[in-house]
C-alpha cells in the first residue's frame, strides 16, 4: 500500500539519520556516543516499522467515534507491538522507542484529519491535543507503586519534567512554535538546513535522553551556549564535526532532540517544504 504519511514517516527516520555531523547521533560518517548502533541498524530498525506506520494510519483513517482519546487508546497496543518488532530488527538495540510513541501520534493524527476535514499542521495538531488529553496525569498516576522507572519516569519525579509525554500532550509545542517555522524559514542545502533546525530544537529542549547520560540537569546550561556558539561561526559543518567529537569523549548524546527533528521532516513533508 502506497501512503504519503506513511512514506512521510519512513522517510523522516531516514532523512534524519543521514544528516551529518551530529553531535553524538548515529550518521552515516560516525556513530557518534552509540557503540551499538551504526546507521544500517537505522535502516533495519526504520524498515521494520513500515507495517506499524500502516496500521496506525489505518485506525485514524477509520475511527468514527466521538471521543479521540479511544483513538489513542487503540494505537497504543500496536505501539507496544512495533518496540518488539524494532528490538527484533536492531539485535534488542533502542533506536527508535522514542518515536515509535511520537511519530506514531503524529501519523494517527494525520490520517484521522485527512479523513475528516483538511490536512494541515494546525488541524493534526487539534486532533493531537485531543487524543492525548490528560495523558501525563494518567501516566505518571502510579509512578509510586512501580518497582522499576524508565529515564523520563525519574526525571519527572526529581525535576517535575515531563518529558515526551509532556510534549505530546501539549501538542508537540517545540516542533510546532520552533521548530518547524524556524524549518519554514530555511532555504538551500537540505542536510544544512536540518542541522540548524536540530541545533533550534536543542537549545529550546529538556532532552531526557541527553539529562540521562550527564547525570544532571545543569548540561542544558552549557549546551545553550554551544548552540549560541554554532549560529555565531563561519564554520558550521567544522564546529559541528568538534561538537560531536566532544559529545562522544563524554559519552552524551540527544536522541530526544533527534526525535523531535524527525517529527518536523515529516510535517515539513506533508506541508512539501522539504
Ligand atoms: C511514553 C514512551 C515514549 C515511554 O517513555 P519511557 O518512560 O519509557 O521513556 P522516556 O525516558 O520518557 O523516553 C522515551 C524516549 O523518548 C525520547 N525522548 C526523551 N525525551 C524527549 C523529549 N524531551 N522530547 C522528545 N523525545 C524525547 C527518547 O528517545 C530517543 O532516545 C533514545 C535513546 O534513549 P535511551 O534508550 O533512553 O537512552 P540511551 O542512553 O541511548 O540508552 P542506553 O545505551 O543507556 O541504554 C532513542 O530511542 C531516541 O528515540 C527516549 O528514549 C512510550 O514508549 C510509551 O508509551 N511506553 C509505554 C509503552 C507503550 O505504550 N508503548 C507504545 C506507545 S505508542
Ligand atoms: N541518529 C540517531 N542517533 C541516536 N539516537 C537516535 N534516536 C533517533 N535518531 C537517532
């Protein structure tokens, strides 16, 4: 079946991963902080999901209830069932958990208002919120009787950040107010202009995955002055090659900011600014 979000959405995981160099991610020159990964377990783990991608369009093409968090609570079994097939296909390596839950909102969403009414950003965008109503109260309700806490879990209880959930619920606030008009706004090189909109949705970003692997919260700090740094230099693509070699000695890295880009390619897809 030939789908333009579904191909919007392989193809935002694949145009992502190609653009280099980025500051502890897997491209295809290096793999950055990921010792696992390299960009072919990428591919795999992108080709995996196609059927994913299918299903979820499926269920917003054809849900006809009046209530759309049913919408979501209908998409989350078939997530859970897309993790399995990506650990399958990257040998248990998490390459795209992320976005499974992200990106698979946005496709559901996309194809629920392509059936209803017309596709635009600011109409995925309503279904989203709609969705995902209430979705941090009723996540983080239990936290207390759980043995063992995901990343984003602890760092809500220790720094009241809500993470992916968060951003989701909101509507996806940094890739709609930031990240995408910003993309809007680029011309030229394709590879140049995802950079500068990966370095935008950094410094605007809690990036869960990247708190993780400092140990602390105080790294926001010193990587806004970096991205102060990048938009100031002659040089981007030299500065950006240090970046990364620097995130990699210290073993950082910014898979939530490598997500939140994926979700912008594929909306700049479907707007065709891309
Ligand atoms: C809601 C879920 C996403 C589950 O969340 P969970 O609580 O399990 O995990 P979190 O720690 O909250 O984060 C999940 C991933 O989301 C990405 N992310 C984090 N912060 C942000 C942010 N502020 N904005 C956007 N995206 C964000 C991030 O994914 C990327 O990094 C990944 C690598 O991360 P990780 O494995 O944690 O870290 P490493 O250090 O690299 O690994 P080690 O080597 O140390 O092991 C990479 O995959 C990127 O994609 C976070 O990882 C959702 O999964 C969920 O609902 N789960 C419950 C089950 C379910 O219903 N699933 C179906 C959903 S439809
Ligand atoms: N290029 C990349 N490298 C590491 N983690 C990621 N998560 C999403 N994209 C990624």
């Amino acid at each position: 079946m030939q789908n333009k979000i579904v191909d919007a959405a392989l193809k935002a995981m694949l145009y992502e991963v190609t653009v280099n160099p980025k500051p502890g991610l897997v491209d295809p020159v290096t793999n950055g902080s990921h010792h696992d990964m390299n960009v072919f377990t990428f591919i795999d783990s992108t080709l995996s999901l196609r059927s994913y991608f299918e299903a979820v369009v499926k269920c917003g093409k054809d849900f006809s209830g009046e209530n759309l968090q049913e919408l979501f609570l209908k998409i989350r079994p078939l997530g859970l069932e897309a993790e399995k097939n990506m650990f399958n296909a990257t040998h248990q390596v998490n390459t795209h958990k992320g976005v499974i839950f992200s990106l698979g909102i946005l496709a559901t969403a996309a194809s629920y208002t392509e059936s209803n009414s017309t596709l635009s950003t600011e109409n995925i965008v309503a279904v989203v919120k709609a969705m995902l109503l209430d979705l941090t109260k009723n996540d983080f309700r239990s936290l207390a009787e759980k043995s063992k806490l995901t990343a984003g879990e602890k760092q809500y209880i220790k720094y009241g950040f809500t993470g992916i959930r968060g951003e989701a619920e909101a509507g996806f606030p940094t890739v709609m107010n930031i990240a995408l008009p910003f993309l809007r706004k680029t011309n030229g090189e394709i590879s140049q202009r995802l950079l500068d909109t990966l370095m935008v949705i950094l410094v605007n970003l809690e990036d869960s995955n990247l708190i993780k692997r400092a140990g602390n919260a105080d790294i926001l700090i010193e990587v806004k002055k970096k991205v102060q740094q990048y938009f100031e230099c002659l040089d981007k693509k030299k500065f950006l090659r240090q970046f990364d070699k620097n995130f990699t000695d210290r073993n950082l890295s910014i898979g939530g900011s490598a997500d939140l880009l994926i979700l912008t390619i594929f909306l700049g897809l479907l707007e065709n600014i891309l």
